[in-house]
C-alpha cells in the first residue's frame, strides 16, 4: 500500500478534477435548456426571464445525471494526464509505486461519488423534476406530473381489454385520449372504442365522448360509456410516472405496485438495477481513461490516446444505451442489462492495464 500522504493527495486531486468536470458538463447543459426555454417562453405570456432560468435550473439536474459517466471520463483523464505532464506520476512510478497502488485512491473516491449520486443526488433531481414539469404544465400547459402514455391490460366480467392513454390528470382519477380495444371471454375482438377523456372508478370506467366502432355496423357515438374494470386507481396512475422522475428509493416499492396491477414493471426494475450498477459504471469509465492517460508526455502519442479514449468512452455509452434498450424491451433480463455495462467496462480496463503493465 502507498502511504497516506500520497493517497490523499492523489484522492483530492482526483476528487477535484471530476467535480470540476461535471460543474462545467452543468453549466453547459444549463446554458443550453436556458436558451431553448426563452425561445419557447414567447408563445406564453405568463413566462419571464427569471421564471425561465429557475424553471431550467430545475430541470439541469436530471439532464446532467445522464451525463455523469462521460463527465467522470473525461474528468479522469484530465487528472491523470496533469499527474503526467507536472512529472509526478514519473516520480511516483521510480519510487516503485505500481498503476494499481496509483488508481485505489481515485477508484475510491469514484466509488463514493456514484454511491452520494444514487443515495442523495437522484432523490433530489427527481423531486425538481417534478417541481419543473408542475411549473412548465402552469406555464405552457401539458400534463402537470411528468406522466407518459401508456398500454393497459384489464380483465374484467366483461371480458379482456387493452386500453391506450395518453396522459393522466389531476389526482390520476381522469384520462385523456382513450383508447380501448375490448375482446370476449374467447379472445375474440368485440369492439374498439375512442374516448376524448375519461374516468377510473372502483369497478368501472367512465368515458365521456366515446366513440364506438364495431366490425360490420356503423360507427356509432356515445357521450358516456361505462365499462367494468378490475384494475385500481392509485397502481393504474403510477403506471403512467416516467422512471426518470422517480427517486431511488421509490423504485422498488413503485415496481411492486405495478406488478400487481397486472402492468409491466419492467421499465422500472431496470432503472433500479441501472443506479444499483452505477457506482460499477463510473468506476469502469475510470479504468478506461487510465488506459489512455497513464502515458507518460516524453514519449508523445498523447493527442492519440485522448482520442482513443474519447471513443472508448463513446462506444462504452452506446452499448450501454443498447443492452439498456434490449433490457427495456424483454430481450435481456433487468440485472444483466443494468450491470453488464459495467462489469465489462472494468474487464475490458484491467485487461488492458494487465498488458501494459504487468505483461
């Protein structure tokens, strides 16, 4: 083990540098929502430019949390590379110090970064998202909870139904845009039925302006439309919640809910796994930046390597993007697709370290 000395000056050289990367990855992606917001703020009379910078600083946070692994890429190779240029990392290398002995430090201190980003960070920047979609729905208009449409699957006395909603309102008890494609006992289609809005009551749905069309007979409308229905409404409402506006802590117990609605929870159980598996991601980018930042400047090639690992780290967010969408979609169960990002991003980084190094 390096001494004390060394580890904490390696830690908070690290430590500094990666925060400093994501301040500025912040401020950009702060900069950017700013300008798109005041442009929109024309078509509303009620928007100001004060209202506008606090409304996007609101939303910067869960932007920028996307943003985090490539922040702590690069903030990885800006340090290592300063270690490298001011001599020290030569020093420390002649006095015997191995890259492993030189990389605990800053994977430590990688370590607690992702665990404060899912355990307190995330709380935070969901609940200001959902500050940020109540103030741009009063603003712009929309729906007001961050809510997205979303398929159903009911069973009832009246046999099976899949029903599509747009957006949900108020307390989750009303629903805009319905549409409802009911079967029989058989699984035979019945009838499809388009309502502008509609109502979940305790055993049945009220749907207002419904349009009924049947095969063979003509369309015919319907100002209310009852229709039975076993699904409840508090779980059917947080069906209709985006996982990138629900905290950490929330997750689980909201993919329980969904589940026993008879809902998929699929998108929420990933999204767990995700921030589970993020402080393994954030240390797998570090592995791969100290592939490409560990050589020293004398030697040259260093516009190269910054290059190689830029698109290394590009081709480690698109995978991750991939398996992710692969996990969303069924193809892959959720804890392969939340964890193998990173559990090949660290193989692929000590793989590589292990040739130059130790091989």
């Amino acid at each position: 083990m390096i001494g004390r000395t060394l580890s904490l000056y390696l830690a908070g050289r690290f430590a500094r540098t990666v925060i400093a990367a994501f301040l500025v990855v912040f401020v950009l992606i702060y900069s950017v929502d700013l300008v798109e917001l005041l442009r929109r703020s024309g078509d509303s009379q009620r928007a100001t430019g004060i209202l506008m910078a606090g409304l996007s600083f609101l939303r910067t946070p869960t932007i920028a949390e996307q943003a985090l692994p490539f922040a702590v890429l690069f903030g990885s190779m800006i340090a290592f590379l300063n270690l490298s240029r001011k001599m020290e990392l030569v020093v420390a290398r002649a006095a015997g110090v191995s890259v492993w002995q030189i990389l605990t430090p800053p994977l430590l201190v990688i370590l607690a970064i992702g665990i404060f980003s899912v355990g307190a960070y995330n709380p935070a920047s969901t609940w200001m998202k959902q500050k940020s979609d109540q103030i741009e729905s009063s603003v712009f208009g929309g729906p007001a909870d961050g809510s997205i449409g979303m398929w159903i699957r009911q069973k009832s006395v009246d046999g099976q139904s899949v029903i599509r909603a747009d957006a949900r309102s108020g307390d989750g008890a009303e629903f805009k845009g319905l549409q409802i494609f009911n079967f029989d006992d058989k699984d035979n289609f019945v009838e499809r039925l388009e309502a502008a809005s509609g109502e979940l009551h305790d055993g049945y749905w009220v749907l207002h302006n419904a349009v009924v069309v049947i095969p063979g007979f003509e369309t015919m409308p319907v100002s209310t439309y009852l229709l039975a229905t076993n699904l409840d409404r508090t779980e059917v409402a947080q069906a209709f919640v985006a996982p990138e506006t629900v905290s950490f802590w929330r997750l689980p117990g909201l993919a329980n809910q969904t589940a026993r609605a008879g809902l998929d929870p699929t998108a929420y159980q990933l999204k767990y796994q995700e921030l589970l598996a993020r402080p393994l991601t954030l240390a797998s980018m570090v592995l791969v930046a100290a592939c490409f930042s560990l050589r020293f400047f004398r030697m040259g090639g260093i516009e190269y390597m910054v290059s190689g690992g830029v698109v290394a780290g590009f081709v480690l967010y698109v995978a991750t993007k991939v398996v992710s969408d692969l996990g969303g979609a069924g193809f892959l169960g959720t804890s392969v697709a939340g964890w193998a990002p990173g559990i090949v991003g660290c193989l692929f980084g000590v793989y590589v370290l292990l040739q130059r190094e130790d091989g």
